[in-house]
C-alpha cells in the first residue's frame, strides 16, 4: 500500500502543473473537477492538498458577487511529511455562503451584514501518514456593527473539513466531509436565528484501467437547514450527487480527454409557521466533455462542453418544468519557467475575434489563473 500511494505522489508531482489552473482550467474541461487531478479537488478533498504544496496562485478578477471582493488567492507548502495551506475566498465554505444569502433578507440591520462579511482566510493542514494522507480545513466568517449604542447587530459561520485520500487496490479513493454552523442576531431589532446547520460528505475512486485511463465514480451527500430568523418559514435541503467519468492521458504530449455523467438530486422542504409544508425536487443531468493537449513547450489549448436538463416537481406548481441548457468553453495555458498563466477565453472570440481584429473593448479572457511554482 505504501508502495501504491508513494508512485501516485510521484506521477502526480511529475506532472504536477498540468493540476494546477483552478476553476480556469476545469471549466474549460467541461465544468466537473471531480473527474480530473486539479487544485479544486481539495477544496471538498482536503486530503489532496499534500500532492499540490509548493505553490502560489491567484485568480484576480472572477464576475462579480461569486466571492467578497471578487478575487481568489492562496499559498501551500510542503515540509516532509507535512503541507499547510492558507487561502483567501476559496470556495467550497457551505456555511459562509448559506449565512450570505439568509442576511439579505434577515430584517432589521442585519442586510447591511450581507456584503460586509468576510471569511478569514482559510487554513489547510495535510499529513501523510503511511499508505494515506490526512486533511483538514477551517474556515471562520464574521462581521458585525453597532447601529445603537451597546446594541450589537452580528453574524458568524464555522466551515470544518475533514478528509482522506488513501491508495487501495482499486485505485486512489478520495472522501471528504465538510460540517457547518451558521447564526445571525439583530440585538435592536430583537432579531435572533435559528438552524443554520448542515454536513456534506463526498468521496471519489481513480480507478486505473489500461495505460494512462482511469475510471472515475464519484458520490456526494448533504444536508442544508438554511438560517432563518425565529418565527419564520423553516427551509431544509436533502441531496445526493452522483456520476461516472472517465479521463485519458495518451501520446508524447499527454493530451488529456474527460469525459462523463453527473446526476444531482435536491428535495427541498419548506416548513410554515402555519399551514402545510411544500416540498419541491430538482433532478438535473448533466454530460460533459473536454480535451486538453500541450501544443508545444509554452501553450496548452483546452475546450469543453457540458450538456444539461433539470426536471422540478413538487407542491410550487410556479416551479415545476423541465429545463435544458447547453453551454462550452475553452482556454489556454501560457508557461514560463515557474510561472504558469491560465485563461478561460471569452466565447465572443469565436464571433467577433480578438481586439486588435475587431475592434471590440472586450475582456478576451473571464477567468485567468496565475500560478509560481515554489519548488
């Protein structure tokens, strides 16, 4: 087992910048990470950290209100056997963004919270420990004011993760639980919060089959009961996510093509004061597919498309349908010795072509990732 887990380190940290990239990179891919070895894989597999230490990345500019203040940041290094990692509005937080969401419309002065809140930056540890590596993440958010003299209006939210990833005889398994609180209070207003809680386990198995293929189920659980303030409707989340992908690296290149099914599943109950409770479930399906190819030392061209149909029903006769979306993406890589430049590239591109053909003033990238390699 040792063995096993120390030549996946290995073929990991040999190729350890085709990883890197973040969301610019496994959106360009099809949009499912999970399917891939990437750096947001440790965001719900915090046991993957240990393979990605030594690095310095930043996302400088994502669309506005996906994260405070629009920007990703973060810093991991590796001594030994051990990896820390420390991070600034990296996603994945279920607490921080379900306590967000519940101030806007909280009452009293508790909204002017919604955008002032902040998560500290988020703290990573990772250990191997024989044929396994152990993970954990904490991430605090917080903000308050004092809109009357002594009356403290308030909110806070405790993100912890958990995880392992461990070498086995049917490939590498990756399990991850993330457990949350999240309260809000309003002294002036007499405003307190109830619920609030909730836990999200994932796992995913790497199952090599053949030269360069692996076989990729994953699963996701999680339960949601959203922070609401007391004597209001009470809203819960059960859901499960699962699916099966496939990724192959072949050639001298190491082109890389993925591919796969997610299926996801959310029953939600709202629970009145009085009266009866509505129950609405959405079912989406999703399939995706991506390719990504060195093009020579310098530039990787990558591209992707994920295909998608939800079904609603429920007592909300309002919500009920079925939907169908489709949308793709594509991108670069720029490499320069340690530094590595990604972008997820406009798809205006492909209808009025660059600036300096077109005229146009817009942005040619929405997502660009830079990454210095440490070691």
């Amino acid at each position: 087992m040792r063995k096993c887990l120390a030549t996946a380190m290995v073929l990991v940290l040999t190729a350890v910048s085709v990883g890197f990239g973040a969301s610019a990179r496994w959106n360009a891919l099809g949009g499912e990470h999970r399917f891939i070895l990437d750096t947001s894989n440790y965001a719900i597999y915090p046991g993957r950290m240990y393979q990605f230490a030594d690095a310095l990345w930043i996302i400088p500019n994502i669309p506005a209100g996906v994260v405070p203040d629009n920007m990703m940041s973060g810093l991991l290094v590796k001594r030994g056997d051990m990896a820390w990692a420390i991070h600034y509005n990296m996603p994945g937080p279920v607490g921080f963004s379900a306590l967000r969401g519940a101030l806007a419309g909280a009452g009293g002065n508790l909204p002017a919270l919604a955008n002032r809140i902040r998560a500290f930056p988020d703290l990573f540890l990772a250990k191997k420990m024989g044929d396994m590596v152990i993970g954990g993440r904490l991430v605090l958010g917080l903000a308050s004011s004092e809109p009357v003299k002594d009356k403290v209006a308030k909110a806070t939210s405790v993100d912890v993760g958990l995880g392992v990833t461990k070498c086995m005889a049917l490939g590498d398994l990756d399990v991850g639980l993330r457990l949350f609180k999240a309260s809000f209070s309003d002294e002036a207003a007499n405003i307190d919060s109830k619920n609030g809680i909730g836990l999200n386990l994932d796992a995913r198995l790497m199952m090599p089959r053949g030269e360069g293929t692996k076989l990729v189920p994953v699963l996701g659980l999680r339960y949601l009961s959203e922070p609401v303030v007391s004597g209001a409707a009470e809203v819960s989340h059960v859901g499960v996510n699962f699916g099966l992908g496939f990724n192959r690296t072949t050639g001298p290149k190491k082109a890389l093509l993925v591919s796969g099914v997610v299926c996801d599943v959310d029953m939600e109950t709202t629970s009145p004061p009085a009266g009866a409770e509505v129950k609405v479930t959405t079912a989406t399906l999703s399939y995706l597919g991506g390719y990504e190819r060195k093009l020579n030392s310098w530039l990787t061209a990558r591209g992707g498309a994920r295909a998608t149909m939800t079904v609603v029903t429920g007592d909300d006769p309002a919500r009920n349908g079925i939907t169908g979306n489709f949308f793709y993406n594509f991108g670069i890589r720029v490499a320069y010795k340690k530094v590595l430049v990604d972008m997820l590239l406009s798809r205006a591109l492909l209808h009025r072509g660059p600036y300096i053909i077109s005229g146009s003033g817009a942005n040619m990238a929405t997502n660009v990732c830079l990454t210095y390699l440490l070691h």
